[in-house]
C-alpha cells in the first residue's frame, strides 16, 4: 500500500514548518477576522463539519479546542488539533470541495465562524491574513496528502493506463488518495471480493468505504467526489475560460482579481501541458525550476483565492456562439451562459507511438529545442524526428552544440512545405545526417534516456545508438474541434486572433462592429483566443501567462461596450 507524498512537490512540514502549519494568530488578527465572522460558544463533541460535507465554514478558536478527526471504519484518528489563537481549513476552504475529515469540539469555549464567501473577501484584502491562511492552507493539503487522509482508495496494477489515468486525475487535481496495487499488495483480494468485483474490472475506485466506481471516467470521479458541486451553473457570467492550463489560468488570475465573475472549465485538470512537464526552468522567478504541478496548484489556489471557480473533469463540446450571451456546452449536454469567454485549449503535441515514453519526457525527450536544451546536449549526438520548418529549424540550432545531429525523417525526404533557406542549411551542414523512411521504434534507459532504436522502413533494418536525447519536432494539433466552425481558424486549425484575421476571414465570420478585433480577440466579439491554441502563439509558459493577462484588459473594455 502506499501513499503519495511527493506527489505536490511542497516541503513536507519540519518541526520549524509547524508553526506555519498551524500559526497562533495575534490578538489584533484574531479581532480583524471577528469583524467579518460571528463569534458562538463551542461545546465538548459538537460536531461542527462532517467528512463529506461542503466546506463551506472556517473556525477561529477563541477558547477550548477543536480536533480534526479522520473517518475510519474502526479506531478515530486525530489528525490535528486547534486551540485557543488557532485556526481550521484547508485548501477546500479556497474551492468549496467536500471536506476529507470531521470537526469536532475537543473542549469547550468559544470560536469565531466565518464563512467561505466572507473568508475569501477578507483574504483579498487583508495581506497579512492572507498570507498566513494561505501558506497554512497549502501545507495543510500537503500533510493530508503525507499522512493518507483520504476518503479514496484506488484498485489497480502500475502495468495498467487506466490506473495511471485515474491516479493522475486524483494527483493533479490535488486529492489524496491510497493506492493499492494488485500485484503487489497483500489483502487486496479481499477488498475486490468484499465489494464483488472482479480483477478485470480495475481500475476500481473506492470512496468514503462504500461507492465504487469500476474503470470510471474522470467525469465520474469528479462527479462522486462532489469536486464540481459548489458551482452554481444557471447563472450567467461575465466571463468562462476554457482550458486550465498556464494560458487560462493566469486569465482567471487576473480576470478575478480584477472583480470579474470567472469560471474556468477544465476537461482534466488545471496546468494543462505545463503541469506534466517534470521542471520548468525558463519561467521568469524561478531560477532554480519549478514542477508542472506545483505551478498549477498554486496557481489554482491563487486564482480561487480573488474568487474564480474552476469546474475540472468535464470539457466542453460546442460554443453556442448564435447570439449574446454566449454560451459553453459541457460534457453533460449543460449550457453555461457567459457574457465573455476566453479559449485557452491549448495544443497537443504529437507524441512518438513508443511505450514508455512518459518516462524519458523532459529526461531526454523534448518538445522544444531552445538554448536550455542546446546546453543540455552539448557535444552529444541528437535525434530530431520530423521534416517540418520546426524540425528543421530545430536541426539547424542543434547542430551549432550538439556533436552530430540524427534528422530521422518517416518519408523520402524533408517536407515540401520546409523553407528553401533551411533545407539549403541542412543539406550543407557537416554535422546532420538525414535518415529518411526511418522511424524511431523504441527508447531505453534508466532515468534518463540512453538508447534509441530506428527502422528503416524499407529493408526493416533496426539501428540502435547510444543517442541521449531526442527532440520530438512533429508539430501539434489544436483543442479546436469542438468549436465547430464558430470562429476563424488558420490552415492547421489554430484560432486567428486581432491583426491575424484578414478582411476576408471578418467578412465570412460577418463581423458586426465598426471597431476591428482586439488582440486577442476573435472573429466572434467578445471571444478571445489565448496560449497554444492561438495561431503564431510562441508555445511557452511564459507567453501563455503573459497572454492570459492582456486579453483581460480587452473582456473589461468588451463588458462595457
Ligand atoms: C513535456 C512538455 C514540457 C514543456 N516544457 C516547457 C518548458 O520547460 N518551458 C516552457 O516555456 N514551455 C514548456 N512546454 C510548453 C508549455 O507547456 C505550453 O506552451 C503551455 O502549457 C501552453 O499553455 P496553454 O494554457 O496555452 O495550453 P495547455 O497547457 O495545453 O493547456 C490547455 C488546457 O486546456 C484543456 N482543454 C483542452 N480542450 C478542452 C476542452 N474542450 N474543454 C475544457 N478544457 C480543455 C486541457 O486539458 C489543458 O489543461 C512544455 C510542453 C510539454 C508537452
């Protein structure tokens, strides 16, 4: 059996760290929250928040105490306990998901109780509360997570994708969960025969030791878990983004700290492509690199602290772009009505059919050849699969580094649509060897990639080199189908935004307004296009970040138009 600490890649709490995990407030603190809440005797076992329940009440412990007590079929187990200065929550507290254990009173006295709404107005405009809810909210998540505090138990075998999808789902989206492995953990017969299913049917999700769920889709998960259920999804807002990578993130960030009513709608989980990318070491304030995922969770928690919601699980199917307000279709056949919407779908990279290859992403296999990765492989030899401009431009920049360059090309040759310039470079460059009808068909090594094989496709020869790195330049395909024909895309379906969009392509898409389009903004008024999804975006976390904020200043001025 295990657990997953390092799953949200915080520090785990040191004797130092306790005082930030469970901070004694001040009395001047304590009376700043008084003036929001409403203070209310306590009284010995009093149950205040069930396990399960929303959470959607913090408490301030005035005097006696409160303990957090972790469900479970035989002995209770504390988890926590609050006395007199001291205060409960976690990051449900931000997001209004069902809490994972129960409050109770320990002793009696008396509490101050806020609740969820009058919290979060007090954290956007109390830094000095904010900060410290915020940081013990965070580290508190993390010690659940430590410590196995959790009402889900997932049935599964490493060997199995849909195990690995379902924990991902849990993982990312910041659930603790316990995973029991059927290969290798004693007992688990026994829990599969208690429940009556069968060992085909993992992976089988178990919550709070009753429902289950057998090889659910994510939409399930979300649904059981109540991850979605504190949002109001009739009314109509000023804004819905839809993606919740780096891109629409940052638009939540700043469209919900600015005072604008924001939903984010996330057919997975928040952090999109940069939030499985092992470290990011390119994004401004990071010098040493942040990991995918804790950029998303803090990024998440940020955007729920001004406000902004986040549905996550439930992706959507059509824009219903005929008239104002718009609105998103979700999953289920909803419409959620939004006077502006931002789309930030992102793109997916194509990725080489090979097994095993999430192991060597960012350990050996890149999407992006910058100077970051020329460092990286410098007097090595490479591989650059692909016959594009990327690929060749990749080829070309590599080439000044690395020792010899391996362009391994599926066709007979560099595509037609290559620029001139670049096959001329290519062609005369000493260091790149093109071999063409190859395709890479496996990659080996312990850690970090330390061999990879290609086939010629014509004689079936397999060639293996003891190559370390490999930069996947195969192009990526935009999250736009889903936009059936609503908004101008360009030749590869990436969306046209502001200057981008001809004469031409307004007139078809019948553009009303004597203004012309914003930036960002679409061949829809009031539709922005933001990150990856945007035909000529720069594919980075930083641009998607930057992207997110701009197209918030132009849904201000489109509100008021
Ligand atoms: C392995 C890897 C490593 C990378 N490393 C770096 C790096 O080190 N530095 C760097 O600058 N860039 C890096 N990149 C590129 C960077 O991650 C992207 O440029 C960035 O994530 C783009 O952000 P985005 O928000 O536009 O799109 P994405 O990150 O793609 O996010 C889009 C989101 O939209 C969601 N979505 C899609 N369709 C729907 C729908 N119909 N309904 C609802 N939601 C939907 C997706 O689930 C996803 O969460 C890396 C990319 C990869 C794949």
């Amino acid at each position: 059996m295990e657990t997953h600490p390092q799953d949200l890649t915080l520090p785990l709490p040191s004797p130092s760290s306790v005082d930030r995990l469970y901070p004694t407030l001040t009395p001047d603190q304590v009376a700043r929250i008084a003036a929001h809440g409403r203070r209310r005797p306590l009284e010995t076992s009093e149950v205040l928040i069930q396990p399960g329940e929303p959470t959607a009440r913090l408490f301030v412990v005035i005097s006696g105490r409160i303990d957090v007590i972790r469900p479970s079929a035989g002995a209770e187990t504390v988890v926590a306990t609050f006395g007199p200065g001291t205060f409960t929550g976690e990051v449900n507290m931000l997001s209004g998901r069902r809490s994972l254990a129960q409050l109770r009173g320990g002793a009696s006295g008396e509490v101050i109780e806020i609740d969820r709404d009058q919290l979060l107005a007090l954290l956007q405009t109390d830094g000095d509360l904010s900060a410290i809810f915020m940081r013990a909210f965070i580290l508190r998540r993390v010690e659940l997570i430590t410590r196995g505090v959790s009402d889900v138990v997932v049935l599964g075998s490493t060997h199995c994708q849909g195990t690995l999808r379902v924990r991902e789902f849990l993982t990312r989206n910041g659930h603790p969960h316990t995973m029991l492995d059927l290969d290798h953990d004693a007992g688990v017969q026994e829990l599969l025969d208690r429940f009556h299913v069968a060992a085909a049917d993992i992976p089988v999700v178990i919550t709070c030791g009753e429902v289950v769920l057998r090889n659910p889709t994510n939409q399930q998960i979300a649904d059981t878990l109540g991850f979605n259920e504190a949002i109001d999804r009739t009314q109509v807002r000023d804004l819905i983004i839809v993606g919740g990578g780096p891109a629409g993130l940052a638009a939540a960030v700043y469209g919900a700290s600015e005072g604008l009513d924001v939903l984010v709608v996330e057919s997975t989980a928040p952090g999109g492509q940069a939030g499985a990318s092992s470290r990011i070491e390119n994004y401004l304030g990071f010098p040493t690199g942040i990991a995918g995922i804790e950029l998303a969770a803090r990024a998440t928690n940020q955007a729920q602290k001004f406000g902004a919601q986040l549905m996550v699980g439930n992706g959507a199917r059509r824009l219903a772009c005929e008239r104002r307000p718009y609105a998103v279709e979700i999953g289920d056949g909803q419409r959620l009505p939004a006077r502006a919407v931002i789309i930030a779908t992102g793109a997916e990279y194509r990725r080489l059919p090979i097994d095993g290859l999430p192991r060597f992403e960012g350990a050996g296999v890149y999407y992006a050849a910058t100077f970051m990765e020329a460092q990286l492989c410098a007097g090595d030899d490479v591989v650059v699969v692909g016959a594009g401009n990327s690929a060749g431009q990749a080829a070309v920049f590599l080439a000044q580094a690395a020792r010899r360059v391996h362009m391994v090309i599926r066709s007979a040759g560099l595509a037609d649509t290559m620029s001139r310039y670049l096959i001329r470079r290519i062609e005369d460059h000493p260091a790149i060897v093109r071999h063409v009808h190859a395709e890479i068909v496996s990659l080996e090594g312990n850690g970090h990639l330390e061999r990879v094989a290609w086939r010629d496709s014509q004689d079936g020869r397999v060639e293996t080199h003891g190559i370390r790195h490999v930069f996947s330049m195969t192009g990526a395909v935009p999250s736009t189908r889903w936009l059936n024909a609503c908004l101008a895309l360009d030749a590869k379906g990436f969306i046209k935004t502001g200057p981008d969009l001809s004469p031409e392509d307004l007139a078809t898409a019948r553009w009303p307004l004597a203004r012309a389009p914003h930036l960002l903004e679409t061949s829809l008024p009031g539709v922005f296009a933001i990150g990856d999804v945007r035909a000529g975006s720069l594919k980075r976390v930083a641009s998607a970040v930057g992207e997110g904020s701009i197209a918030i200043a132009a849904v201000h001025q489109v509100l008021h138009e």
